[in-house]
C-alpha cells in the first residue's frame, strides 16, 4: 500500500494552512507596530496620588491586547473543560460497558455461558387522562 493519497492530503492541508497563517502573522505584526504607544496599567483598584505610581506600569498597548485575549482563550478552555467533563465521564462509563457487553456477548456466542433467567415483572399500563375540554 502507498502513502501517496495520505501525503498528498496532508500537503494540501500544509498549503492551506501556510496560506492563512502568513496573511494572519502579517496582520499581528502590522497591528503590533501600529499600536506601540504605552498605556498606564494598574491593578490595584484602589491607589489613587501617590500610591498609584507604585502599582502602576507603562506598558505598549498591543502587549495589553495580546495579554487579554490570551487570557480569555486560556478561560474559555478551562471553562470548555469543565462543562465537558460530565460528558467525557458518561462516554467512559459507556465505553467500559460496550467492553463488558462485547466480552459477555461473545461468550455467549461460543456457548460457554448459558443466558441467565431474569425474572421479568409485568409492566405497568399506561394510564392515559380524559382531555380537558
């Protein structure tokens, strides 16, 4: 078997990608050279006079830009993470199950496990309510 359609896709995939990064890098480095006045930064809230020339730093602006979004792209993963966790417990559970079932199926398959007798109870009948007029 060849690599060729493999190779050949992940070349494409290496052009395309090579054609939205450089315009995007050109893009950073244009609005990092447009934007390298320096803007006062404090993050003591409360300093006020005197006090805040202590908590306060000049600094360029697109470093304070870039900071916050990699900030919020770190948050927004973190966040993702979390909300996702119930779900990746679920799949695993899931998928240890689907184990023990293929495991038990295929035993039963070469006959070395006769089916257990499982008691069925009769199920309830479902009540249905007279519609309200």
């Amino acid at each position: 078997m060849s690599d060729t359609p493999r190779s050949a896709g992940k070349l494409i995939r290496n052009i395309i990608a090579a054609l939205i990064l450089a315009p995007l890098a050109a893009l950073i480095v244009a609005f990092a050279v447009a934007n390298r006045q320096r803007v006062s930064i404090s993050l003591d809230p409360f300093a006020s006079g005197q006090d805040a020339a202590f908590t306060t730093r000049p600094v360029p602006l697109f470093l304070v830009l870039f900071g916050v979004l990699i900030l919020g792209v770190i948050i927004g993963g973190v966040a993702g993470w979390l909300r996702h966790g119930g779900y990746k417990r679920t799949a695993k559970r899931l998928d240890r199950e689907v184990v023990r079932l293929r495991a038990e199926l295929d035993a039963r398959k070469r006959g070395a496990v006769a089916p257990p007798v499982v008691p069925v109870a009769p199920t309830e009948r479902l009540r249905l309510r007279a519609p309200v007029a």
